[in-house]
C-alpha cells in the first residue's frame, strides 16, 4: 500500500463508529481482526482504531461476503 495513502489516512474512527460506517456488526469487524484482514491501529489500552483504508477494505468485505455463490455444475 502506497504510503501516501496511508500518511493522508490520519482520521481514526473506534469500533462503534466504523461498524456503523461499513455497516457490519461490530464483532464482525472484531473477527476480521484477528483473522488477519485487516490490521488497525491499537490505543495504549489496547483499543482498536480504524482509519479510511481499514474502513475500504473493511467495505469491500462486507460486499464479498453478500455476494451469492455460482453454482460449479
């Protein structure tokens, strides 16, 4: 990921805020934390922060996991 991207991302959202800015439910954006998808940023307390790419990716999922499967037959 181009750092410029990153750099100009300098809004955090926590995970109230961007679950509802995706539109999952909040333990969905917990679950896709630890498995790896995505990796926000975490508060001295240990909470998690999100900024605009997070959310992009966190958006995107969302999407693919709406998408119905093709039939293989």
């Amino acid at each position: 990921m181009s750092s410029s991207i990153r750099s100009e991302a300098k809004a955090l959202f926590d995970t109230a805020q961007a679950a509802r800015i995706v539109g999952l439910p909040a333990e969905r954006l917990r679950r896709c934390v630890r498995a790896g998808l995505i990796a926000p940023h975490r508060t001295g307390g240990g909470h998690l922060r999100f900024d605009f790419v997070d959310l992009i990716l966190l958006r995107t999922t969302r999407g693919l996991l709406h998408q119905p499967l093709a039939d293989r037959t």
